[in-house]
C-alpha cells in the first residue's frame, strides 16, 4: 500500500505545480518546478489548438459564435442604447438574450468591446474565449485598458473553467497492478498536462489588471482545487476491499498528498476574491463557486461562515427605467463604463445597484455624502454584506459607523451595527481568516447584539440567534460542555422567537448539534 500512496501522491501533489499568481500567504510545502513545457492556449472558437490540454468548448458555445450584428446599429443616441441594451439583458433564453446583444456590437454609444464583454459575462462560462477569439490582441490599441484586461480574463477563465473536470478512467478489473500502472501512465499524464496549463494560463492572467485579474485567479483555483475530487475518485485496489482500517489509511495519506495542490488553489482563489471585492461585487456566481469550494475544502476555516446571519430582508427594487434596469443585472465592473456618474442621493438606483454590487466611484460619493436615512441604511447594508462576504474588517468598521451616524436610526440599521460592532475586530480579510493569522473568538463586542436579544419582535429574534452564531464562531478548541450546553439554550430561544419556518429549523439543527457536542463532552 504504501508504495501505491507514493505514486499516487505525486501526481496528485507536484504534478505540474508552478508558480501562480501573486500569493496572499506563504507557498504551500511541496511545490516543484516546472516538470515539462507549458502547453498552448487554444486559438479563437471552440477548434483545440495542436498540443493543448484545454478540453473543447461545448457545442453551444458555436451557436453563440455564429450570431452576426446588424449591419447598421439601432442605438440612435445614449439613452436609446441603454434603452436597447437593458432590452437584450432580460431576455432570459441564453441565445435570444445573445443575439440582441450582438445587435447592438456596432453601436458607437457604447465603449469598443464592452458589448462583446458582456456577451461573455451572460454566456455559459465555458463560451468566453469562443466569444472573445482574438479581439482583444487585435484592437489592443484602441480598447480602454480595463475592457481589455477584462476581454482578456474571460478568455482565460472560460479555458480554465474546462480544466479538471472530466478525469480519464480506468476499467475493472481493479487490481493493485492494474491502478498502479493506471496511476503511472495515463493519470499522470492527464494531471501533468492539465496542472501545467492551468499554471501556463494563470501566469498570463497575473499580468492583466483589476477584474480581468480577479476572473482568471479565481478560476485558476477552483481548478486547482478540483484535482482533489479527481483523485478522491480513483478507485481503490480490489486488494483493499472490506478493510476499513486500510481504506481510512488510504485517504488520510491522500488528503495529505494533496495538501500542496489544495494550498495552491487556495491561494489563487483568495486573490481573485480580493480583486473581486476591489471592484465592489456583492453577488456574483464566481464568487459564490469559489466560497462554496473553499468552505468544502478548508472547512475548519470556512469563509461562507457569516452566510448564516441572519437580516430583515430588504424591499425589492423598483425599476421605473432603463438605468434600474440596467444596474440590477450588470456584473459590477461594468457600472461605471454603462451608467456613468451615479447620483449618491438617487436611493432607488443605490437599492438596485445592492442586487449585484457598488462601484468603487459610488462608494466614493457615498463616503464624502450627507446621506438621508434611507440612503444610510441602504450604505450600510451593502457595507455589511461585502464585509461578511469578503470578511473585510475595514467594510464592517464602517458599517457600523454608518448604521449609526445620525438620528433617527433606522430600525435595521440597528441590527446591521450591532453585528458589524461585534465582527468588526475580527480578520482583516478572507486571506487572514483562511490562513489561521486571527483568532475567530476575538470578533469584536457584542454587547450592543446582546443588548437587542433581549427586546421583542423580528429584531429581537434575529439578535438572539446572530449573538449565538458569533459565539459559536470563536468555540475552535473550547472542550467546556457548559459552553455548549448554553450555546444550545441561546439557539433553542432563538428558535421559539423566530417566525420563518426554514429560519426556525435552522436554530433547531443548530441547538441539537451544540446538545450533542456537550453530551460529548460531558
């Protein structure tokens, strides 16, 4: 057995690892240079280039491609453009919503690229460089640098998001010498080549900019870290059959093995999550894939953990126009290229700007603004949302400030300062957090959440349950069972005080694990 690890655990380990975008904590042990050249990006469209690892593009990424712009564009002035171009984003079939933004590829209102950027945005992640094919080189000169890097980044990503996904398989009979040379050859193979080229893409994205950076980080680690799935799935040795013993060995000296290509995708996804926040993403399917794999894989240090506190649900937006309409579905690195200025006191757009994110020019208005109520309340929350999303200790900091600038305080904002007053002490980012440099029982002061608990109403019951989450974070290494047992009570309140049905199950589930955890202990 041990000589079946070692071989697996190479592959799985060093194969291909090279150096990857700038790191946000130390390199992970094991990493080793390069092992063979790296291998050649696709050229444009979905046709592999000779040598390449990168896996073909699905089939309906050419019928993506294969859209043509009007010869004339329709959009007559800015405003009918916007007008055009929030027409094509609520389409929500995939082609339909494709095929009128290529209408609008000609239109001179809006920036050179930006429509075929935003075609890539909405297509299946795979599409991007089918879309993009070599644009970007070619108009290099007349594109601005940001929808360059970003055309770039989509590229990028959408080749390493066909990365490690679909493992070669190896046929039954599975005896040890069958998966031993199964390991040798075609799987180390398939790893090298595959590692090498998310290395060869990841290298050329680190010179890109802002977003287009952040896209392909990202999808550099989350490539990464799916090599771990792959080698989870090669079968075990019929050898090993029925001995448990044997079996648990296997993993636990696999996991290890795995440890460095698991570190790598950590980091590279880290990156990308900062520049995302940079930019001023609030939601975004990227960010939320990236948060979810690295909670599965790093799950003592999970960074979805402040997902489960819990808020009042804001009103919808109300979109009386195209630039509503606009700001509730556009990624928010394209706010400022399509809209413009925004105006800090328009509180409706700044609502609808909160479904996806606030551009870094916003939230500068924002800071040097006399806001109204409403706008101090809608500020606040996004604050608070980018710092549990990004566990930025800064953006808490200032939600607290904030949610507490100015009378009368809105009864949300409220809660929104108590939290970010007892979080706001805590990691100074993602990287921080993930990287074990903070401790998590140190978040800040909950003495105002506290406080709240003990009112009456939605508010009190989402204090009673938010203090207990909070507690709960900092218990790593508490071995009390009155810990547990009283972390259980504050659950079991909250629970009873709670009116949604989802909400009050989630305490419940929450209060029986922290009762089991003590009976544990007892």
């Amino acid at each position: 057995m041990h000589k079946y690890l070692v071989i697996l655990g190479l592959v799985a380990g060093c194969a291909g690892t090279q150096a990857v975008p700038p790191q946000v904590g130390p390199r992970g042990p094991g990493v080793q240079p390069v092992l063979s050249t790296p291998a050649p990006q696709p050229g444009p469209g979905s046709e592999q280039a000779p040598g390449t690892t990168v896996p073909l593009a699905p089939a309906e990424c050419n019928d993506l491609r294969d859209h043509v712009a009007a010869a004339a564009s329709a959009c007559a002035d800015r405003r009918s453009a916007l007008i055009e171009l929030n027409q094509a984003l609520v389409e929500t079939d995939t082609l339909a919503r494709d095929a009128a933004l290529t209408q609008l590829s000609g239109c001179a209102e809006l920036e050179l690229g930006l429509v075929l950027a935003l075609r890539a945005e909405f297509a299946p992640a795979a599409c991007g460089d089918v879309l993009v094919g070599d644009f970007a080189e070619r108009n290099k000169a007349k594109l601005l640098p940001a929808i360059h890097d970003s055309l770039v980044g989509l590229k990028l990503a959408a080749q390493l998001s066909r990365l490690v996904r679909a493992a070669p398989q190896v046929e039954p009979p599975h005896t040890k010498a069958r998966i031993d040379g199964f390991v040798r050859g075609v799987m180390a193979n398939w790893a090298t080549a595959q590692a090498n080229t998310i290395s060869s893409l990841s290298l050329t994205g680190a010179r890109l900019s802002g977003y287009g950076k952040g896209l392909v980080a990202v999808e550099a680690g989350m490539a990464d870290m799916r090599f771990v799935e792959v080698f989870r799935q090669v079968p075990l040795p019929e050898e090993f059959a029925g001995d448990a013993e044997l079996t648990d060995a296997y993993y636990s000296s696999l996991d290890l093995a795995l440890e460095p290509r698991k570190t790598r995708g950590r980091d590279a996804a880290l990156v990308g999550l900062r520049a995302f926040s940079e930019v001023g993403v609030l939601k975004d399917t990227r960010v939320d894939q990236a948060r979810a794999l690295l909670s599965q894989l790093f799950n003592g240090r999970r960074i979805d953990a402040l997902d489960s506190l819990l808020l009042p649900p804001m009103a919808k937006p109300v979109l009386p126009d195209e630039r509503h309409g606009l700001a509730v579905k556009l990624p928010t690195f394209y706010v400022d290229l399509v809209l413009g200025s925004v105006d800090p006191s328009d509180t409706s757009l700044l609502r609808a700007l909160l479904e996806r994110g606030l551009p870094p020019s916003l939230r500068n208005k924002l800071d040097r603004s006399v806001l109204s109520a409403e706008g101090r309340q809608l500020y606040a929350r996004a604050l608070f949302e980018s710092g549990r999303t990004f566990w930025r200790a800064s953006e808490l900091t200032l939600a607290a400030k904030m949610a507490n600038t100015r009378e009368p305080v809105a009864e949300e904002n409220k809660l929104v300062g108590a939290l970010s007053h007892a979080l706001e002490k805590g990691p100074k980012d993602a990287a921080a957090m993930m990287l074990g440099t903070s401790q998590l029982n140190e978040l800040g002061d909950s003495s105002q959440l506290e406080a709240l608990a003990k009112g009456k109403g939605p508010l009190a019951a989402f204090a009673m349950y938010d203090s207990a989450v909070i507690k709960e974070l900092g218990s790593a290494g508490i071995s009390n069972a009155d810990f547990f047992r009283d972390l259980a009570t504050r659950y079991e309140r909250a629970a009873a005080a709670l009116k949604d049905p989802m909400q009050k199950k989630q305490a419940h589930d929450r209060a029986a694990a922290a009762a089991e955890t003590a009976k544990k202990l007892r």
